[in-house]
C-alpha cells in the first residue's frame, strides 16, 4: 500500500494493519521529512486518544491529515504508533 500527496510517496508498506477501513502504516514506512507534528488531538471511544501530523509536499500544506495512538487501549494496541491518512491524501495498493 502506498499514501500519496501531489504524486509524493507519503508511506509505502506490504505490511499495513485495517481497521474501520483505513490502513495503518508503520512508523519506519513513513517518509518522515513530509511529516510535521500538529497539537490536534481526538478521542475514539475504544482506540483512545489519537495524535495529528500536517503534511507539507511541495509547498502544500495539509492540516490534521494523517492520525496514529501513541497510547492506545489495550485493544488497539496492535495499531500503537501506526500513521493513518485522510483529506487529500490518497491510499492506493
């Protein structure tokens, strides 16, 4: 699976974990130089509380569009640290 913004390979890995239908990457699968820490956070009732990252490519700057759970309950601990995506980024096999 590959997470793409503008033509750029956000994350690529043969190894991405579904759940409610979005694909976690792992961490060592991200391009981490696109990748920009945000203080946007959420909470899932069962997953826990979910961290933000903006991704910049090329200029463009895409707010809160990729999510992961440093810390998350015990059952989902099996996606701790995986990076999802949303908005403009495009997951494709």
């Amino acid at each position: 699976m590959k997470a793409i913004l503008n033509d750029i390979v956000l994350a690529e890995s043969e190894q991405t974990l579904v759940v409610e239908g979005n694909h976690y990457f792992p961490p060592s699968s991200l391009n981490k130089e696109y990748f920009e820490a945000s203080s946007h956070q959420t909470t899932c009732f069962w997953k826990g509380t979910a961290s933000y990252y903006h991704v910049k490519v090329d200029g463009e700057k895409v707010e809160n569009t990729a999510w992961y759970y440093p810390n998350p309950s015990e059952k989902a601990n099996h996606i701790k640290d995986h990076v999802a995506f949303w908005k403009a980024v495009k997951v494709v096999e």
